[in-house]
C-alpha cells in the first residue's frame, strides 16, 4: 500500500526514518525544528554491531567517519581492573562496533536522504496534530500546516507529538547524571587506539579513547543529585568547570585529569535524561518512535540504536501491512519488549556511575566478581543486545490485526 508520510524530527530518528520508508515505497517528508545545521555538536557516540546491521539494511555505510571500537575496558578510579567486554560479535565481513561523532553522522544521514530524493523543511516546530478521515493534518509554529496518510514523531526527549498522541503520557526523567567531555592531544594514555577505556572513579566515571590520529575523544559524567536548571548550568565559566573536573579525578589512576587540562575546549555540561514507559505509542495514524518513544540513559550506548532498528522494522510493517493502524500495531509488538528492556538496563547501569566513594567499593567487588564469572564461562550477558537482526526481505506476517 502506498502511503504519504510526515515525520517529525530530523534528527537519526527522523532521517533514517525517511531513508526506511523511501525503501519500502513510501513517500517520506521530513520536518526539523530547528534551523539547518543546529544539530552541529560536538558529542561523539559507539554504534554497536545491531546498529551497524541495521544501518547496513538500508544501503547507509558509516564507514567513512569514525573509528573502529571492538571492545571496552573497565577499571576502578585506584586503577584496578575490573573486566572487558566487547560490543558484540563482529558481524560476518568482519566489522566491528564504531565510535563517531554525532555531528558526522547526522551530515552523513542527510546527505544520504537528500540523494535519495527525501524532502527536509528546516524551521518547521510541530505544535499540533489531528488524525481522523484517512489522514492527518499537522500545525507548526511558522502557521503552516501539512497533510499526510501518516505521521511519524521522532522528535526526541522533549517530543510534541509524544503529547498529542496522549496528553498523559510521562515526560523525561532525569538520570541524577550530567555529561561533558572534549578531545585532547598530546597525551599519551597507554590504551590501544580503538578501545574504549572506562573508569569509575572515586567521585565521577570518565571514559576515553584513542582515535588511529592519536587524538583521544573522551567524556565524563558528573553526579549532580538535585537537577540544575539550564541557565545554573549556562552559568558555569568554562574555566571554572574545568577545574572542577580535573579535581574530581585528581586522585584516581589514569589519565583523566591530564586529558581534561589538555583539551583545548571542553563540552558545556548538558543534563542526561531517559523516558520511563510510555503506554501509547500511537493514536490516530500518529506514533512515535526513538527516544520519543522509549528515551533510554546513555549508559549503555543504544539510544541511537534502538532509534536505528525503530526506523526499519516501521518501514517494514508499514510495508506489509493492510493498512496504518495494523502496521502500527504490529510495529509495538515486535518493539515495545526489546527496547524497555533496553531502558531498564540502562538504568542500572547508570546507577553504578553515580555512587558516592562508600559505595563504590562493594560495587568495584561485584562488578570484578561478575566479570571473572563471566570470562570462565565465556558467557555475555549482552549478547541479546548486540545479536539482534532485522531481515528487510522477510515479511511481516501474522501481526496484523484489523483496527
């Protein structure tokens, strides 16, 4: 069935959403908030090997930008070593995980969809929606308005069509956890280039790598119990936070408080944020999709994954289904399980990061304890993550129900 569809948001969610649907024959219209080139941040993220899989399945290679990641290494702040896990099994050609930055992939997803004839309207903020009759019509900001078979909200975090789709539904809910980090040279970490270093530290965790260049890429995440409002943290002189950092890793082992004095510019703090489950998806020809949908914590890396694999499996119910609302309906029965999975485990993982210095000492033991058990079983408890797949050839079958 053919469809027209308007997407909301033209961030990984939204343009990769674009590239799906243009796949399974559907005619896509992007529609970002802000101006082009907003996005341009300095913030780098890992894609896994489930991301990378689900990349490969529509025709985009990020192989051009970034630097292979195999693995991860996990250390206390007094310098003892705590395990190593890998980002998954590389997939058969032999790829492995890769680290980029955001600002190269989102350029990199635009100028795919715009050579896949996709359509992106910059300045255009949703502010409301109505479906019904076969259709729906959005409002933005600006006064204009645009009709479509569909509508997709992949506007993130604060996402408006979250809230036309259900006024009720729960907003983000802060991490206890800020983020920042840089890019230092000079400085010399003793860790193989590619692998991602990780270290919970006395009072913060700080991660780092070395890209092939020798430049090291790394980010911390400051505890900060109460939220601090957006201009608390606008207020922070660069200097001044800097020192901050560097003395709270001033005693740990490792090479964090040298990276963080040697990086000519680090990133203002932003606060970290995930969506705890978000009972409906869709109403009404409208859903909602990544972090709009299931905004996980960053401590596991795979917000922009399970963004990723959203985007396929949409365009693939849509494809094979008899109509928009079934499609939307099988679509959250092969998704909602996996990605609060998801969510859960981040959580978790990002409660280790923000223990004070009591407790990080029994969690040190547990997690030393956890990772030997694992290695003498050769076991990953996230193989379930990393081993997911999506066959774009196979068709969605037996899920459709009538509306």
């Amino acid at each position: 069935m053919t469809y027209t569809s308007l997407i909301v948001g033209g961030g990984i969610a939204g343009t990769l959403s674009a590239i799906a649907l243009r796949k399974a024959g559907i005619e896509p219209v992007v529609y970002e908030a802000y101006e082009h080139g907003a996005d341009n941040v300095g913030a780098f993220l890992t894609l896994a090997v489930n991301a990378l899989a689900a990349l490969r399945t529509l025709g985009v290679d990020v192989g051009e930008i970034g630097f292979e990641t195999p693995r991860m290494t996990l250390t206390s702040g007094s310098g003892r070593k705590l395990g190593e896990l890998r980002y998954g099994e590389p997939l058969p050609d032999g790829t492995v995980s890769r680290t980029v930055k955001r600002a190269d992939l989102y350029r990199l997803l635009r100028e795919h969809a715009v050579r896949q004839g996709v359509r992106i309207e910059y300045g255009r903020r949703l502010v409301d929606a109505h479906g019904g009759g076969g259709g729906v019509l959005a409002r933005f900001a600006d006064g204009g308005t645009a009709e479509g078979d569909l509508l997709i909200g992949a506007d993130g975090l604060w996402s408006r069509t979250r809230k036309i789709i259900d006024p009720a539904a729960p907003g983000v809910r802060y991490s206890g956890l800020l983020n920042t980090g840089g890019y230092a040279r000079g400085v010399r970490t003793g860790a193989e280039p590619g692998v991602m270093s990780a270290i919970f530290g006395r009072h913060c965790f700080f991660v780092h790598l070395t890209h092939p260049s020798g430049e090291v890429w790394w980010a911390a995440n400051p505890a900060r119990k109460a939220e601090p409002t957006r201009a608390e943290l606008d207020a922070i002189d660069p200097q001044e936070w800097r020192a901050h950092l560097v003395e709270l890793f001033r005693r740990d082992a490792g090479p964090a408080a040298d990276l963080v004095a040697a990086s000519d510019e680090i990133f203002p703090a932003w606060k970290t944020y995930d969506v705890p489950s978000v009972p409906r998806w869709h109403r009404d020809r409208m859903i909602v999709i990544g972090d709009a949908a299931h905004a996980t914590a960053p401590s596991i890396g795979q917000g922009a994954a399970m963004a990723i694999e959203d985007t396929v499996v949409l365009a693939k119910c849509l494809r094979d289904s008899p109509g928009v609302t079934t499609a939307f309906t099988a679509y959250e029965r092969l998704r909602r399980e996996r990605v609060e999975r998801v969510v859960d485990q981040g959580n978790r993982t990002g409660g280790w990061k923000g223990l004070g210095p009591l407790a990080r000492i029994p969690r040190d033991l547990v997690m030393a304890a956890g990772m030997r058990f694992m290695a003498r079983r050769g076991a990953d408890p996230s193989r379930w993550i990393y081993d997911y797949r999506i066959d774009w050839d196979e068709p969605v079958t037996g899920l459709f129900r009538s509306a």
